[in-house]
C-alpha cells in the first residue's frame, strides 16, 4: 500500500490529500456547524469570526454551515450520477461490444448523438421538466454522462475481445466470465476511474454553473452556484463572502485535476 | 479525394438529423409534462390573465396537439421539424428561426473570437515551451495552466469580474440583463481557459515531435535545426494539436451557454438559459438544435483540417470510404 | 572518389555518474574496408556510434578524438562534428520506417538532401528527378511518390539509405540495419551496402547478426558490456574466435548449428487440411494447400513476408476460418490439444495479471496436478521466483518459456510456433529453440514453425511448407 502510494506522482498525491480534506471537512462540518438555513437579520454580513469562521451572509446565516452543506450536496449528486451513468454505461457497451450487429449499431448511434451534446446543454434540458428540483438534475446529468462510459468500454472491450491475451486465453480453454474477470475489468478498471473523476468534476460544475445561472437548484438551497449569485451584490462591501464558494469549487477542480493526473482533459 | 470527403460528410449528416430527433424528442415529452400548465400559460398570454377560462386553455391545448396520442403527437412534432418549422416561442411570439437568426450571429462572434484568441496565446508559448522542455517558459506556463485548469470558463469570469469590474466600469454584470459589457472580457475568459490545456498539448506535441527519430534523422542527414523543424517538426506537431481543437469545441459550447448568461451576452446560450428559465420549449428546442448543429459542422471541419495535414489519416479514411 | 578515413582514438562514453557505458577504444575506418561491430543489447555498440556522430543523449559524456580525414574532433564537442553531417559523415538510423518523415512523400524526403545539404545546391526541380532516379537504382522507383506508411520495411530502408546518401556523404554509419527486416530485404540491403564499399565509400555496422558482419568482411569488433573483447578482420574473428563470448555468440548462429536430433518416426494423424485457401479483400492470399500433421512432426513453414504464414498457422488452430478448403482433426482430439506459440511473448498472458495466478487459474481450470508445475519450470531452467511478477516483468526469453510451460501442462498433439525466437538475441534464441525441440519430442507433440531464417528452419525442422503469394 505505503509503496504503492510512493510511486504515485506528486501531483497525483497532493490532489488526493486535498481532496480528502475537502472530503472530511464536508462530511464533519455539519456536526460543528449544523444550520445552515436560520436567518438572523440582526447580523448580517460579518467578517469571519471565531464564533463565524466564514463569517455570515446577507441574510445572517451561517457561511460555514452553508457551505459545507453546499459541498455535501454537490458530491452526493455528483457521485450518484456518475456511479449511475458508469453502471449503465459499462453495461451497455458490453452489450454492445459483445453481442455486435443491430444492438451495436443502435447504441453507437444515440450515443454519438447524444456526445454532440455538451454535457451542460443536455442537463439544462432536463432541468427544464422540473425546474429547481434534484431528481431533474440527477437524471440530465446521468443521462449525459453515460456515453463516454459506454463509447469507452465498448472499444476498450471490442480491443481486448480480439488482442493476442484473449486468443491465447481462449486456447487454453477459458470461458467467457474469465475473460471478463481476469482480461476485459483489469483493462477497464483504470479507464473508467479516471473518467469517473473527470465526471465528478463535470457534474461539481455543471450543478454551480446552472445554480449560477438561476436555471438549477434554487434559493434558500446552500449550493455553491446559488450561493455565488447570491453573494454577487455584495461584492465589494464583504468580498470575502463570495470568495469563499468560488475558492472551494476552484480548490475541488483542482483536486479532481491533480488526481486524474491525466492533462489532456479540460 | 472526393470520395472520402462525401463519405465524412455523409456520416456527419446522419449525425447531424440524430442529434435533431434526440433534442427533439426530449422537448416534447417536456411539453407533455407540462401540458396543464403550459396551456394554461399560453393562454394566459394571448387573452390576457383576467380572461383565461378553462375552455380557452382546452382549445390551446387541441392546437398544441397535446390531446392526441402520445406516438402520434410526436410524429406530427417530427414532421413539424423535417418541415424546418420551429415554431413561435410563447414568450415572445415571435418565430423561433427568427429569434435564433439574430443571437446566432453573437454566438459565432464571441466563440470564434474566443477561438482565435486562445490559439494566439497558446500555440507559441505551448511550441517555444516544447522547444525548450522544463526551461522557465515552460515551467511558468505549466503552473498557469495547473490554476487555470482549476478555475473553469464561468469561475474565472467571476474572477475576472471582481478584478477588473471597477477599470472597466461594469457594475454587477450578472445582473446588468439587457446590455453587455463588451466582447473582450468573455472572449478572454473563454480563450483563457482553453489555453491552459490547448498550449500544453502543443508543448508535448512540439517535445514528441523533437524526440521523434524521424526529426533526428533530419538533422543527421545534414538539415540545419531551423530547416528541420521547419520542414519535418511544424506539420507533425500541428496534428495533435487541430485534432484537440475538436475536444475543445465541447468545452467552448458549454462556455459559451454559461459565459453568456454571466455577461449578458445576446447570444443562443443566453436564450437557451431564458427560454429553460421561462419554459418556452419552442425556444428550448430551437437554441439547443442549432447548438448540436453548430458542433457537428465544427467538428467537420476539424475533421477535414486533420485530414490535410495528415496523409496517415487521410489514406486510413480512404480505406473506411472504400470497405 | 574515395571516403576520408575514419580515425577513432580513445574513445569512451560515460553518464553523468561517472559510470563507464563505453570503455576506451581505437579504431580505423578505411575506404573500401567494412566494419562491423557485434554485440547484445546494452554492450554499449549503439552509444559508440553516436559519440561518433556527436549525437548522444544530453547526461551522457564523450572523450577522446575522432579524426576524419584531415578535420580532427574532440570526442566531448559535439557540434565540431555537426557540419560533417549529411556532407561528409552519415548514419542510417535503425528501423527505418521511424526515421521518415511521416506527412511528407519519400522522394521529396530524398530530393531536400541534394537541395539543401550537398555541395552541389541543386535546384529543388532537379533534386527531385535526382532522387527519382537514385529510388530507381535502388529498386523503389514506385516509393518516391508514397508516404513512408505505405511503404514495407524492406522499401522504407532504402529510401532511408538513399537520404541518408544524398548529401554526398562517403563515410556511412549503419545501425542494426537488419532488425526487423526479413532474409530477403536483408539481402537486398547486404548488396546496397557492399556497392557502397566497392564505390570506396566505408561502412561502419552495428548488429547482432553475424551473417552480415560476414557477407560485408573487412574488420570486426566485438563488444559486450562496454568493453571490445576482440577486434580483428573477419577472417580471424569469425573463423578464429579468441574470446569465449565470440565463440558463444558464432556457435549460436543457426547456420553453425548441429543438426537437431533425428527425426522421430511419425505417428498418429492429427490433422488433415484439403485445398486450404484465404483472401484478404480482393486479393487472394493463399490457395489449394494440402497438409497432413503426424504426431512428432516437425514442419516449417516459410515464404516471403506478406504471404500468410500466420494466417495458415492460425487456420490449422481453429482460430481463422478458411475461404476454401475444410480441415479435420483426428477423431476424438480435443481443440485444447493444439496450442500456440506467440512472436512476442508478452501477448500470451493477461497484462495486469501476475504470472502465478495465470498458472493458477489454469490448473484450477482443468483441474491438473499442482505439483508438476515445479519440474515443468526446471525442465525448463526457470526460477519459481519468476512467477510472483508480471508478464512485462520478466525477460523475452524467460516469458516465451514460461509460455511454452504453459501450454506444456495441457499436453498438447500440436504447437503452433510463430517466430517464436525472432525478438530474442542469438544466445537466448538458440537456449529457447532447443529447451522447444527437446519438450515437444518429450511430448510426442507435432510442431509447425514460422521463421524467417532459413537456416534455422532448415537446421530444426524435418519438412517445410512453401507458400507464395498468389
């Protein structure tokens, strides 16, 4: 484990201690700062404190409380959407590799329809048939994320079911649940991990990007997209309120980045 | 040559009239889960709040088809886009086609500007960096493009906002609705954040090239370095580096539906946000065709340009157009 | 006109620890008289010459002197030697399908040495036809106007030679020219190499491979582990070796080989193949091949490259389904019964899996005895330790017996051997192709091998299949 660690590149490891550390913080802050939504219009915009540490909005409430409340929410619907579209993707380009001809061909097609969409254009589609609601966000997202898993694995499956490995295999009088276990999931494995974090970062951004735009989750939700248009007024009187939602989302792709380690992916 | 040309372009159509049925389809079972009310609203708009009845939204309702059978509705909302016939946006009642005439002009503006900026910024430094691999050029942009990567299209354009909002006299752009601030501030957000991944490609394009034993071999025959990397380093290295222009168009598409809404830019990503914010579905389906439209016809070209500056792949498609 | 000698004076290559990669040495290329320097990988041949050619990796450092005519060059300056490139001193890279500039036409890439590089400054319009008509001496007229991808190894090479030649230079350096080459390019190659020396140019070779230090004569020298062990003309080395390594390295020469142990008489029919035929797209491959295999049999199977040897291989295993022809294996003979033999090893085993689990999951599968695994990996001089690593752990030679242990424990009545020894060095090749000969006889397994080298098809096999292309 330890030596395996070692051997990871430096960027890789920073963004996985950070983002671990955005992790807990998430996942503990709740019980140190739990209300997130009570207002208090007696105290209103106040500078980070020991009592505040991010200090209090314009409604008075807890920044802390918010924000991880915001972080908490952004990973759940992140990681549920791209665990969905990982399942049914993978599953659907087994099919497709395996079984070929007319499944094949149907499934390439929707999914290359469905990849000249951008992922946020498809999302704000969805959005649009409950407006401000999770599920609507849930299913747009899974629903343009799955392509990439299923145009992955199928060409990563396609290639292995014909590689030397496979042959040879095959030769030796193995069935097909050992080729899937001991050849096609080891080659997929580290594909489909660094799409997933590529994902989780797409959907991070995709759900601020709407919330931003007034077209996601709605006010009084804390999310890190409402919250930035939320605090956008009040700029320049406590800049630090909005600094903090844009300087989280910005240390979250940061880490996803480092960990991915992969440079080609915008 | 033609041959292969028409077999690209026959593919690309096929995608093109999927990716219309696709957004298509969605719309209308979006009009369907919002029949009652959407009826009701149009109605509204047309007589008036006071004066709508029930009797008025029902006869909406017939028109919009929305009392058929949902295959036949759709069918007939097929016919209706192979027509060419996008309707009238109910918020405007204005046609869609003419709507989308106006801001698609915009869009092509700030993109490209975006575009041309970003390969302006990106192919030297990425190419002089590759020249010179871990000298400080290339350490310097390596870093940039580390943060910048880190702070995508819309929360580097809040940043770019807060940093510059007092020189240039944009107050509270987010909410500044109907004019906008110029195209230099989004083309320069867009153009930044592609930039920080485009200049790397270049670099390990320009560092893969120089490795190369093909560039090697240039310089033992007896080329000068200038004439080999004029000769044999520029082309091979332009290759990798126009393929990921495609990869890229993905990310500009994006950015420009949320730059747009953050600068208040007239373009499609604008109304596309409205028109979802307003549930104006005519609207929602036009602007998100001519989106999926527009990256198809980048992607051709992409796909042409690669083409001509690779024989590999131009020989590879040759071979496909003829199987 | 006559070459400039080529007088090399002490020179050593070290990195930047101050580990020794070349030991010094001296030497004198002289017109019309051929060098050869032979050695395994990681002797240090290939970093010799390009300290020569002042062209080693930054990190690395030369010394010594290099003395080419009448110009003299320290070994550590690189860039004195950088005007003699093209015009005076030249390299033929290895694998030259590499070296070629991917987007731009093979002629045009010979035409820019006469235009930019030679002393002569034609006109690009006239470097053009000069290249034409030097692609045409060579036989590759029809390669001017391709690009290198389309083009065979054999053809590329002599497109890369013509190149290299252009820029008038008449000291050449040639390395590992035949690496990956078949007999007849080779040969091809040989002739180009020793018109070259007829003209009084010199040639300086780097190769494994003695057939052609020994067609090309002159001088040979023969390094191991950064030192020359012996240098001497061809004669001496090779007739007479002094050195014990030399001796090894001739010995393992297929053309030096004993004759194989004789042949078995043969046994049960495994399979009989009536009017085998295949097309690849229009064009056919092969056709009307008929072929009987009887236990013990050892078939090779040859021809040129392109014709379908593998594809033959490969459709007497059940694995490609012919076009013509049908295929009957004896009553009662299981399909596990016929194994293959992979060129590259490392396409045999599953590449993230350790090699003890793939032996695991194979003796789970067929429920065989654990315990004839450990002598199965004596027999064939393998380390138990090998297992706990990955395929891509483990040696060329090493995996392709690891390998053949593994389709051993199925006892197989049929191994099919593509190339099975052809990426490994002469010594190692020699080891596996006997541990091979011994096993299958052992066995009573036929085999059918595809090589390249007509020597050791001819030295290990008992009858050979021709196919031509059709």
């Amino acid at each position: 484990m330890s030596a395996w660690w070692q051997q990871l590149p430096l960027a890789r490891r920073s963004g996985a201690v950070l983002l671990v550390l955005i992790l807990v913080a998430a996942l503990l802050a709740p019980s140190l700062a739990p209300d997130a939504v009570s207002q208090d219009l007696e105290r209103v915009l106040l500078a980070p404190s020991l009592e505040q540490p991010l200090g209090t909005d314009h409604l008075g409430r807890n920044m802390l409380a918010r924000l991880t409340h915001a972080l908490q929410l952004s990973f759940s619907l992140a990681l549920l959407s791209v665990i969905s579209a990982a399942i049914i993707g993978i599953s659907l380009g087994l099919l497709a590799a395996w079984r070929g001809g007319v499944i094949e061909a149907v499934l390439t097609s929707i999914a290359d329809a469905v990849m000249t969409l951008p992922v946020l254009l498809v999302v704000l589609l969805f959005s649009a048939f409950a407006q401000g609601e999770f599920w609507s966000l849930y299913i747009g997202l899974s629903f343009a994320l799955w392509v990439e898993y299923f145009r992955v694995s199928r060409a990563t499956i396609k290639a292995t079911l014909v590689s030397a490995p496979v042959e040879s295999a095959r030769m030796l009088g193995f069935g097909n649940f050992y080729l899937l276990r001991r050849h096609l999931l080891p080659e997929l494995a580290p594909v489909v991990g660094t799409l997933m974090l590529f994902g989780i970062s797409t959907a991070i951004l995709a759900l601020a990007a709407l919330g931003f735009v007034g077209v996601g989750l709605r006010p009084p939700t804390p999310e890190l997209g409402v919250m930035m248009i939320e605090l956008f007024p009040y700029y320049e009187e406590a800049p630090w309120l909005i600094a903090s939602p844009v300087v989280t989302l910005g240390l979250i792709m940061l880490a996803l980045a480092l960990l991915g380690g992969r440079k080609e992916m915008p | 040559m033609i041959k292969v040309l028409s077999h690209l372009l026959l593919r690309r159509c096929l995608q093109a009239v999927l990716v219309a049925l696709l957004v298509s389809t969605v719309s209308f079972f979006l009009m369907h889960s919002l029949s009652g009310d959407l009826a009701f609203r149009i109605a509204a708009g047309r007589y008036g709040y006071d004066m709508v009845t029930a009797a008025a939204a029902e006869a909406v309702r017939v028109e919009l088809g929305l009392d058929r059978p949902l295959l036949q509705g759709l069918i007939l909302w097929w016919q209706q886009l192979l027509q060419f016939d996008l309707g009238d946006s109910y918020l405007s009642s204005a046609p869609v086609i003419e709507e989308i005439r106006e801001q698609f002009g915009h869009t092509l503006q700030l993109a490209l500007s975006a575009l041309v900026l970003s390969v302006v910024i990106a192919l030297p430094i990425g190419l002089i960096a590759g020249l010179n691999p871990h000298g400080w050029l290339d350490r310097v942009s390596l870093t940039l493009s580390i943060i910048l990567r880190a702070f995508p299209p819309f929360l580097l354009g809040i940043l770019l906002i807060l940093l510059l909002s007092s020189k240039l006299g944009i107050t509270n752009a987010a909410n500044a609705s109907h004019e906008h601030g110029g195209l230099f501030l989004p083309a320069l957000t867009l153009a930044l954040s592609l930039a920080a991944v485009s200049s790397r490609v270049a670099r390990d394009a320009m560092v893969e090239v120089r490795r190369s034993a093909y560039f090697n071999f240039a310089r033992t025959k007896g080329l000068s370095d200038l004439l080999a990397l004029l000769r044999h380093g520029i082309r091979n290295a332009a290759v990798p580096v126009i393929a990921y222009l495609g990869v890229q168009l993905v990310f500009l598409m994006e950015g420009v539906i949320i730059i747009e809404s953050l600068f208040a830019w007239p373009g499609i990503g604008h109304a596309l946000a409205h028109a979802v914010f307003g549930r104006d579905i005519p609207m929602i389906q036009g602007t998100a065709i001519v989106m999926g439209l527009l990256f198809v016809l980048c992607n051709t070209l992409v796909d042409i340009a690669c083409m001509l500056a690779d024989p590999r792949q131009r020989y590879l498609a040759s071979r496909r157009a003829d199987a | 006109m006559s070459a400039p000698e080529l007088k090399v004076q002490d020179l050593a290559v070290k990195d930047g620890k101050g580990n020794w990669l070349v030991q010094p040495c001296s030497f004198t290329l002289k017109p019309g008289v051929a060098l050869s320097i032979i050695g395994g990988s990681g002797s240090g041949k290939s970093l010799l010459v390009q300290a020569i050619m002042g062209s080693l990796a930054s990190g690395l450092r030369a010394s010594g002197e290099i003395r080419l005519g009448n110009a003299v060059s320290r070994a550590e300056d690189a860039s004195g030697r950088r005007p003699w490139w093209g015009h005076t001193l030249a390299m033929l890279p290895q694998e030259p399908w590499l070296a070629l500039n991917p987007s731009m036409r093979a002629g045009k890439q010979v035409a820019e040495s006469y235009h930019y590089v030679s002393n002569t400054r034609m006109g690009m319009a006239q470097a053009k036809m000069q290249a034409s008509a030097d692609l045409n001496q060579l036989g590759v007229a029809a390669a001017s106007e391709k690009y290198p991808f389309m083009l065979s190894g054999g053809m590329a090479q002599r497109v890369a030679f013509a190149a290299t030649r252009a820029g008038g230079a008449q000291v050449v350096i040639v390395d590992e020219p035949t690496k990956g080459l078949d007999a007849d390019a080779r040969d091809n190659l040989l002739t180009v190499l020793q018109t070259v020396l007829k003209q009084g140019g010199s040639v300086l070779t780097i190769t494994h491979d003695m057939h052609v230090a020994r067609m090309l004569g002159g001088n040979v020298m023969v390094m191991r582990d950064s030192n020359v062990l012996e240098q001497g003309t061809a004669e001496q080395v090779l007739e007479n070796p002094q050195h014990e390594y030399t001796r090894a390295l001739l010995a393992a020469d297929p053309e030096n080989w004993t004759q194989a142990m004789p042949a078995p008489g043969t046994g049960q029919q495994i399979l009989e193949a009536r009017g085998l035929g295949k097309r690849y797209g229009k064009q056919t491959l092969f056709s009307g091949i008929n072929l009987e295999i009887h236990a013990g049999e050892r078939i090779a199977i040859s021809g040129p490259s392109g014709a379908g040897k593998t594809t033959l291989g490969n459709m007497l295993l059940g694995l490609v389904a012919p076009d013509q022809g049908s295929i009957a294996l004896a009553p009662g003979l299981d399909k596990l019964k016929l194994q293959k033999l992979y060129q590259d090893p490392v396409s045999a085993f599953a590449p993230r899996l350790t090699l003890k689990q793939a032996f695991d999951d194979l003796i789970r599968l067929h429920k065989l005895n654990p315990s004839a695994l450990p002598p199965m990996l004596a027999r064939l001089k393998l380390d138990e330790g090998l297992l706990r690593r990955l395929p891509s752990q483990v040696s060329g030679g090493e995996l392709q017996r690891l390998a053949l242990a593994r389709i051993l424990l199925l006892s197989p009545a049929l191994i099919f051997a593509d190339e099975p020894t052809s990426r490994l060095d002469p010594i190692s090749q020699q080891d596996t192709m006997n541990l091979l000969l011994e096993t299958v006889a052992e066995n009573a397994s036929a085999i059918l091998l595809v090589t390249h080298d007509r020597e050791l098809a001819a030295k290990t096999m008992q009858r050979h299949i021709a196919i031509q292309h059709a």
